[in-house]
C-alpha cells in the first residue's frame, strides 16, 4: 500500500507529463511503454529463477529497490528518449512470480482467490488518494516534484518488506530430478499454454487502449490534471472494493466466473467513457473498470495452485513473460490508433474484452 502510494502518485499522469511537459507525441508514449512491458517480460523469467532458487523475501525487496531510481530518471528527464532508462527500470517485475509463489506457499487454499485479490485491494488502497494528490501537486507545485515523492515511497516500502518472513526452499540437489528438468516442460501441457495464450491476449487488449485513458480525458473532454487525478482515485477505489467481492466470488464459484466479470464490467466503462463527458458518469464508469484491475492478481490465483512448489516461481513466470511479451507492442498499436482517432483503441477494447468475458466462462477454463 505504501509502495502503490507512491506508484500512483505518478503513474496516471505519466502518459499526460510524456506528451505535455516533454512535447511527445502518443506514438512515442506508445514506444516508450512498449519498451517498459519488453523490460517487465525479460526480468518476470529472471525472477522465477532466482526465487526458486534464493530467499523470496529477498527478491520481492531487490525488485522495489529497482523501482527507486526510476521516477528520479522521470525527473530530470528533458525529452522523451531520456526516459528509457527509467522506464526501463520501472519495467523491472522480479515480485511477479515471487509474490504469487509466496503466496500460494502460505496461503489458506481455501480462501486462495480472496487472498489474491485482498492483496490486490492493499495495492489498489495506496492508489485511491495518491492520483489526486499527484494532480493537484502537479498543478500547485511542479510535475518533477511528485517524482521525487515517488521515489521516497519506494524506498520505504523496501524497508516495510524487511519484517515479512522468509520463505527459502529446498537446493536443486535436493529437488527432484523430474522437477528440476521441468522449467519449460509446463508450456507443452494443453491446460497451461491454453492459459498462457489465454492471459496473454487479455494483457494486450489491455495495455492496447490503458495508457491513453488520461490523455483521452485531457484531448477529447479537457480535465485538468486534478479531474484526471481524482478519476484515478475513483478508479482504484473500485479496484479495492471489486477486489474483494470478485475474490469471494471466485472461491465460492469459480475463478474464470471472477475473471469473466471483471473483463465484462472493463467493457463496460469503456462505453461509458466514449459517450458520456460527465463527471458523475464518468466516475461511475472508472469505479466499476477498477475491476479490471484485479487480473493479474486473478491469474496468479489461477496458475499459482498448478504448479510443483520446488519450481513454483518459475512455473509461474513462463505464462507471466509470455503475458506481458506478447503484450509490449499493444501500446505502440494503441499510440497508432489513437493517433488516427482517439475513438478507436477504446472501441477495440469494448469489443475484444467482451468477447474474452464470455470466452472465460465456456469449458475451456473449467477447474
């Protein structure tokens, strides 16, 4: 919670600073995080490695630690190339897998989803207050100096992370030898690359219409940086609360049910988000696309339970990279449609993320 406060104090007027304060155009914002998704696929399989084979605890911290010079480089950035190496450290995900594999190693089995997505709701809390005061921070004071906060708070939930337990297991001499041959034995089994395939074509519609949400705001209706921040708020107050209520739904019945509705009420605020400028409406549209920001969450608690605990975390950041690589080029795709019409990414996004809702709940996900 302590950490996403300070992600969320920058994250959601990234795309907006990008192209106003550093004069960039969408298809470079498209590049730029491109490259970060590129960035955050290559280190989930570094991450799956080391965590199976050193102290999770340890992994999860170095993985913040890579977090904290990111929003200084943003800061002192002068033009859109200079932000690649930030964005390139900001794309470092090494608690990927870590975090699901820690999870799933201590975790009620039963209450399994939930504590997926009560997880999720801790990171979705630090979000709720910090987009607006990022906005209004920005406007009163200067957009560099929220970068700096960012960056205070990722070193203070490194600090935080120093009191959890350790979680170290067994040496591969000591792992059997049909699991330690196994690193991407996983993918030739039908269910597992199904999911891959699957998670992987979720995160690309995804992240094809995501980043241009603030700069669709500012464009097409002209919010202020404040209005788009409270959006944010409003948005991730619906993740904390979904989160919840999408976790009991997938313990009490199925998790592709909770899946399947958080695609289907992310369809949904995108129609309200293209044919309404109002602010009231608009909040609803963005509290119930917090939804959707349980998925990844909603995925470690699908692939999470499958996998051999000796090589858990890197069972896990196979679909994970394949996931988020398939995805890094949907922000460039999005930077193009966009620039075309800023109608079509989010369009796109209505039709494709229905279609995946109701391609959840068939037999091809059935536990």
């Amino acid at each position: 919670m302590v950490g996403s406060f300070g992600d969320g104090l920058y994250a959601y007027l990234l795309p907006i600073y990008i192209t106003g304060t550093l004069e960039a155009n969408s298809v470079e914002v498209g590049i730029l995080y491109a490259i970060m998704s590129l960035s955050t696929a290559l280190t989930l399989l570094l991450a799956g490695t080391l965590a199976d084979r050193y102290d999770r605890k340890k992994i999860m911290i170095a993985g913040w630690i890579a977090w904290i010079p990111a929003p200084l480089i943003f800061s002192l950035a002068n033009n859109w190339l200079q932000m690649l190496p930030g964005m390139i450290l900001w794309g470092v995900w090494l608690g990927g897998p870590t975090t699901t594999a820690y999870i799933v190693g201590t975790a009620d089995k039963s209450k399994l989803t939930l504590t997926f997505t009560a997880i999720s709701s801790g990171w979705s809390f630090g979000y709720i207050f910090s987009p607006a005061l990022g906005g209004y921070i920005a406007e009163t004071v200067s957009p560099r100096a929220i970068f700096c906060l960012g960056s205070i708070l990722y070193a203070s939930a490194c600090f935080i992370l120093m009191f959890i337990s350790k979680q170290q297991l067994v040496s591969h001499e000591q792992s059997p030898s049909k699991e330690r041959n196994s690193f991407f034995d996983p993918l030739k089994t039908r269910k597992l690359l199904t999911l891959s395939i699957f998670f992987a074509s979720i995160w690309f519609v995804l992240m094809l219409f995501r980043p241009f949400i603030p700069q669709f705001l500012k464009d097409k209706y002209g919010y202020s940086d404040f209005e788009i921040g409270v959006l944010g708020s409003i948005l991730f107050s619906g993740s904390a609360v979904l989160g919840i209520l999408l976790g009991r739904l997938g313990d009490k019945w199925k998790k592709s049910y909770a899946l399947a509705t958080s695609l289907a009420l992310c369809s949904v605020s995108l129609v309200l988000l293209l044919l309404f400028n109002n602010f009231s409406i608009l909040a609803i549209a963005f509290f119930i696309a917090g939804g959707s920001y349980t998925i990844w969450f909603l995925m470690g608690a699908i692939i999470g339970p499958i996998a051999p605990e000796s090589i858990r975390a890197r069972w896990v950041s196979i679909p994970q990279a394949i996931t988020v690589f398939s995805s890094f080029i949907a922000p460039f795709v999005g930077g193009v449609l966009y620039s075309i019409s800023p109608s079509y990414p989010f369009i796109i996004g209505i039709v494709l993320t229905l279609f995946i809702a109701l391609l959840a709940t068939t037999k091809l996900f059935e536990e």
